[in-house]
C-alpha cells in the first residue's frame, strides 16, 4: 500500500473504492487522543469504512 499525505483518506463507500481527500476536523483536532481503531470506528457511523494515517 502506498504512503498517504497527510490527511488523506483512501475510503470504500457504497461499493466504490476510492481515493478522497476528507476534512474530518473533529478527528484532526482530537488526532493525539484517538488511535487507529477509534477513528475507524467512528467513521463508521457515518457508512465509511476508510484506511488511513494522520
């Protein structure tokens, strides 16, 4: 898998699989208190499942 920038989000959504750029300012500001998992888990709730590192 490829290196992702800083704040990109690579997501599959609806059955499309895609590379998006999302501005998720909740989670960038909350970034130290959240691991991996959380973040995943709390995009989620909104029907994105998505890999990434910020």
């Amino acid at each position: 898998m490829r290196g992702f920038r800083k704040g990109e989000v690579r997501t599959a959504y609806k059955g499309r699989y895609h590379t998006d750029i999302l501005r998720i300012n909740d989670l960038l500001a909350a970034e130290k208190y959240l691991n991996t998992y959380t973040k995943k888990v709390l995009l989620k709730k909104f029907n994105i499942v998505a890999e990434f590192r910020l």
